[in-house]
C-alpha cells in the first residue's frame, strides 16, 4: 500500500484544535485536537447534555508507560475550535487507557478508563469518575471493576428494563508468560441499580472477540460487533433478551486486523461501521506483541489460563481507515469508502520518533442534524476529528 499521508513529525504542528474543510471533499471537515503528549491513542466521542460534544483519549510517551493518562477536550456548539486539553486521570504508578464517557438516566455524567501497570493487561482493573453538574467537573476516583484482567472500550448501553450493559473483555494471562492477547475474550458487566453494583456475563466462544460494541436494534433486540485478536473479520453476535444472553460472535463480511473498530446506529436505522479494511491476509506484517517495546513490569494479581495454542497476531497494518454502512441491521456492509489512507505501520508504538503510521481505534456518533462524527488515532500522534455532512456518507 502506497504510503500517501502527511510526515509524522509534521502532525504537531496542525494539532491547533482548529476545524477546517477539506480542499477537496466537499461536506467534509477536519482538525487534530491539541495535546501535550507525545502519543496520543484511543479516542472516544460523546455529547453532553448541553450539544458539547466531548472527545476523550489517553496520552503520555508510550501506552504502557507509568506517564499515560487520560485527556477530554471539548467543541462548545457552534465553535470551530476543540478546547486545550483537560487531564483526568493522574497516577504516575499506572498506565491509564481506554476512556469513554456516559449519560447515564439520571443526568449523572461517567468517565470510565482502565488502569494497569506497565504492559500488564491481565492486571488491569476500571475506574470511573462522576460529574453532577452535566459534565464541568468531575468528582474523586472510584475502583469500578476491580477483577484483574477488566478492560473498557466501548459505550454503555441501558436496555428497555432500565439495566446498565457495560461490554468488556477480559484480558487473560497464560501460566508462565507475559500477556499477549492469546486467551482474552469477552463478557457484558450488568448493573440493575444505577452503577451501584455490577455482576459479569461471559460470553460464550468469545476466544478471541475483545472490544464488544454493543447497539440496540429496538425492543429486546440488540446486535454487537468486536475486534478479532486473531486478525481474520470483525466479529458480531447477538441477543434478543436486552443484552442478558448473547448468541456466539460469528465472522462478518468486513475484514479486522486485531485493531479497534466502532459502530453507531444512525438516525434513520443504518449502521455505521468505522474499522481498518485490513486483516492478517492481506500482510505478513508481524510484530512480537503490543508492549514489545517495553520492559516487563510486576502486574500484581492477574488472571491465568492455560495454552490454547491460538496466538493473537499483531502488527498487521492499521491502514485504510474506512466507513461502512449497513441497511439490513448489521447483516451486511456492501459498500465502504476511506478516510484515510496510507502504510499504516505499527510494528512500533513509538512516537517519540515518529515511527509510527497508524489511522486506528475510531469513535463515531451522528449528530441530531446528521453530521456524522468522527475521531481517531492519527500515527499515534495525534487524535484527528472528521465531521461528515449528511450528503456525503456513502
């Protein structure tokens, strides 16, 4: 693949904040979020109640580092510029990943991230901060989940009995070796009293599907899609008991190259699916795992499994970033366009010397008017945000 982007060490200097249209594609407009960081990953999207639309990531020198926290910026309605960067997490003994916020019923807004040490994600466990004045301040840190392993990535979602679906994905260690994603996979936290408590769900055959995204279909009828850690599709199962039970992820029509995708039910029922169209067929790219580049560290308590022999593959390229669309409920994407093209290299974390090329980890949402929202990991160097008029989707 033809590496056609900007230079990494270019990026810093666009990261203003500023939103732009593109020269080119009519409908469409741009802007890197501004950032103190060196890496910049894992962006998520969400609007508060009052139109704010929030972006929230984590940044520091390198996942995995002790230095890693978690940053939210804000783009006020109406403003063509995101606001300097907020940090909201700040503990210098963890990497602290994965953030996404939550509306939850009653108006309460929920930061929720993982916290781990160093490249130990099998020690990982969730914490969570709570705003009370509709996202202007957030209150102390919390422990959510504090079972080892306990990773976040995507939306909560409250089913039609008023029940909290968080989707996550355990992250299990094999006896005697570091954590590599081989034995992970993945599980729905349920909480019935607001948050209070919450009681774990696996998911069935799930070896393997991490990142679940779970959307409502309307009644009792919801769909999820997951990342593949064996880099082959996207994954998708289901469940017609508001999230209780879910049916064994199977593979989709859309490739997965072990990276992060996301989707969003759109205001006229579509679907829509932002994802790397890329998978391990299509590159013999390969790294050793993701902290590869990192010195091993004590974890503390994790979870164990014995081998099974499946490994997670790693270092596939995370290029093209591309849009999909579904008009049969998640059965079928026909039809995809890129938004961003390029190498895609990320056998290196490294953005301290801009090693890295990465498009990857997207959020999307729609706004009331039909914007379509984006952000995602540019070179993990910068967050980029892309706005799409309603007229442009494909």
């Amino acid at each position: 693949m033809r590496f056609t982007g900007l230079p990494p060490e270019a990026v810093p200097a666009l990261m203003t904040g500023t939103i732009a249209p593109h020269p080119t594609i009519e409908g469409r407009a741009e802007a890197y979020l501004p950032s103190p960081c060196i890496q910049n990953h894992a962006a998520n999207l969400a609007f508060l109640p009052d139109g704010t639309l929030t972006c929230v990531w984590f940044g520091g020198t390198m996942e995995g580092m002790g230095d890693i926290s978690i940053y939210m910026s804000r783009l006020a309605p109406d403003s063509e510029c995101w606001s300097a960067p907020e940090k909201m997490s700040d503990d210098p003994q963890k990497s602290e990943q994965n953030p996404l916020i939550f509306n939850a019923p009653d108006g309460k807004i929920w930061l929720l991230y993982t916290s781990q040490t160093s490249g130990n994600q099998d020690g990982s466990i969730v914490k969570c901060r709570i705003s009370s004045d509709g996202g202007r301040s957030f209150g102390a840190v919390r422990i959510l989940c504090d079972s080892p392993g306990t990773f976040v990535r995507q939306q909560i979602v409250v089913n039609g009995r008023g029940d909290w679906l968080l989707p996550v994905f355990r992250c299990v260690g094999l006896n005697g070796q570091r954590w590599s994603g081989d034995a992970d996979t993945a599980a729905v936290l349920i909480s019935r009293d607001g948050g209070a408590s919450w009681q774990m769900r696996d998911i069935p055959d799930s070896l393997g599907a991490v990142h679940m995204n779970i959307l409502p279909l309307g009644g009792d009828e919801m769909i999820a899609f997951y990342r593949n850690r064996f880099a082959v599709s996207i994954l998708s199962s289901r469940s017609s008991d508001g999230g209780e039970n879910w049916s064994a992820p199977e593979p989709t029509d859309l490739p997965n190259n072990n990276s992060s995708i996301q989707a969003a039910i759109l205001n006229d029922g579509a679907i829509a699916m932002v994802y790397n169209h890329s998978n391990a067929g299509m590159s013999d790219a390969r790294r050793q795992s993701l902290y590869d580049e990192i010195e091993d560290g004590a974890a503390g308590e994790t979870v164990v499994a014995a081998d099974g022999g499946r490994k997670a593959i790693w270092g596939v390229p995370r290029a093209p970033l591309s849009l999909a669309i579904s008009w049969d409920g998640g059965k079928s994407f026909p039809h995809h366009i890129d938004l961003d093209t390029g190498d895609g290299f990320c056998l290196s974390n490294n953005s301290k010397d801009s090693l890295n090329r990465e498009f990857s980890y997207p959020s999307v949402l729609q706004g009331r008017n039909g914007t379509l929202h984006i952000a995602y990991t540019y070179y993990r160097r910068a967050i980029k945000y892309v706005s799409l008029a309603p007229q442009s989707l494909p």
